[in-house]
C-alpha cells in the first residue's frame, strides 16, 4: 500500500463524518476570524474537534477554534467549520481545500465562505457586511495545480461566476427584509500573513479590489471544481494600511468580528431558512 492520494484522504475524512452526525447537510459554512460564535446557534448539533476527523488539517489561528459542528437551522441540515486552514500557516493549497472537498462529497451543495477582512473601498465602514461579487488571486498559486483527479471535477473548470448570482440575490433579499445593510464588492486574496503595505492597497484599489484578506479564494476554486455553488461574505474589520492614520492590529479584527456578530448571524440564519 502506498501513500493514500487526496481523493481517498478526503473520502476517509467524508465517511467518518457522516459515521457521526446523522442527517446529512446540504448547506455548509466556513466561518471566518471572530465569526465562530455562530457554531453555537445550531441545535440537535454534533460538535467534532477536527483533530478527531482523519487527515483533517488542524487550525492553529487565533479566533478559530478548529471544529465541525453538524446541526439545524431553521429546520435545515447545515454543516458549520469554526475554524480554517490558511495558506500562510504553511500548508499546501491542496490541505487548504481539504474541508471543503469533504463537504462537497458528502453531498452539501451550497458553501457560504466568511471572513473577515481588510476595507479598501473608502465608502465601507469598519464593521460592515460585504457580498463578494468577485474574487482576484494574487496567492501565487492555485488549490487545482498538480495532476487532476477527475472524480473532483473537470481539469480546466469555468469561473466566470464563481459566487452564485442566485445566492447573492437571496442574501440580498434577506437583508432588505431584515435592514441589514450589505454592501457588494471584489474580495482579492493575497498570501500574508503580514498585513499589506500601503503602497500594496493603493495598487489593490487601482486594479479593482475593494477588501482584502488571506482565504476563501482557494475554497471558493475547489469548491467551483466540484459543481457546488458558493456564497461569500467578507466582514470588513478593519480599514486597510494607509486608509487611516494607525498601525493594524488582529485585536482589533477580532474585536470588530464580536461587534458585528448579531447581524452577521441574523443575515446568516436569513439565508439558510430562504435556501
């Protein structure tokens, strides 16, 4: 027996999971630094430390806690991530789409990434819920490179909708009715994890981006591959180096998360019960 290749790594993964927690979900969620509170509003939920779930990549980042919980929202079976693997954190991009790969073969069909981020469009305010629209990957590299396993999906797969214009019709609509205020913008990705350079978010905003961060692009990618559609919402923390006169600090990215938690679970809960 040689090494196991990825594809079995995460059906061994899938198989425990659904070893655990009973119904299966069709919606999963990947909650960004300081949004993990939502995992708690689940009910009748199974909660799995990610070190109990084989090959699972561990989440070493403060601010997330590292676990799967599987329970209902609303009456539907949601899969929520409290916790992610970051590029950054030195693994390759292929560990990095691990959960998500999981998700994807246990059958869950829509993926809403959150994270929180950086603000370069000078018209958000600190705490504000962005929809991406758009992506731009300035990681240097792509979950995808290497030999293609066809049973994850097509070699050269299409992104020119990569965040389903129907899910951000329904997050649209959710937060009108419950005066949310979303703004819309292009979340571009960049490697870190130092926070980027003035001269670095000048460059950002000219070539289109209006938040920034260090995730989501690749599980977005990975999750495109696999035919499952992708929301994403950026919670913009902080305002990006440069655009105010201060140094940046995770404190206050994580203090920015607690504060905006109300809405950000209320617009998340909106959603699934409109799903």
């Amino acid at each position: 027996m040689g090494p196991l290749t990825m594809f079995e790594q995460v059906e061994a993964a899938a198989s425990a999971v659904r070893g655990r927690c009973g119904e299966l979900p069709r919606t999963a969620i990947v909650l960004g630094s300081g949004l993990g509170d939502f995992a708690d509003t689940l009910l009748d939920a199974v909660s799995t430390p990610y070190g109990d779930l084989p090959h699972w990549p561990a989440s070493t980042v403060v601010g997330h806690a590292g676990r799967l919980v599987v329970g209902t929202v609303h009456g539907r079976r949601v899969a929520a991530l409290a916790g992610r693997a970051h590029f950054y954190e030195g693994h390759d991009l292929s560990t990095v789409v691990f959960a998500t790969r999981v998700m994807a073969r246990l059958g869950v069909r829509e993926l809403i990434l959150t994270n929180a981020a950086g603000g370069i469009n000078t018209s958000f305010a600190q705490g504000a819920l962005m929809l991406i629209d758009d992506h731009i990957n300035l990681l240097g590299s792509n979950p995808l490179v290497g030999p293609n396993d066809e049973r994850f999906g097509a070699r050269f797969p299409d992104m020119s909708e990569v965040y389903s214009r129907r899910l951000r019709g329904i997050a649209n609509q959710v937060a009108a009715a419950r005066g949310i205020t979303l703004d819309h913008g292009v979340y571009a990705a960049l490697h870190g994890p130092s926070y980027e350079t003035p001269a670095e978010i000048r460059y950002l905003r000219a070539i289109g981006a209006d938040a920034v961060g260090m995730s989501t692009v690749p599980e977005a990618i990975a999750a495109r591959h696999m035919d499952v559609e992708v929301l994403g919402i950026s919670c913009i923390t902080n305002m990006a180096a440069g655009v105010l006169p201060q140094p940046l600090v995770h404190d206050e990215v994580m203090e920015t998360a607690r504060r905006v938690r109300g809405s950000f679970i209320a617009l998340l809960e909106g959603i699934i019960s409109a799903l």
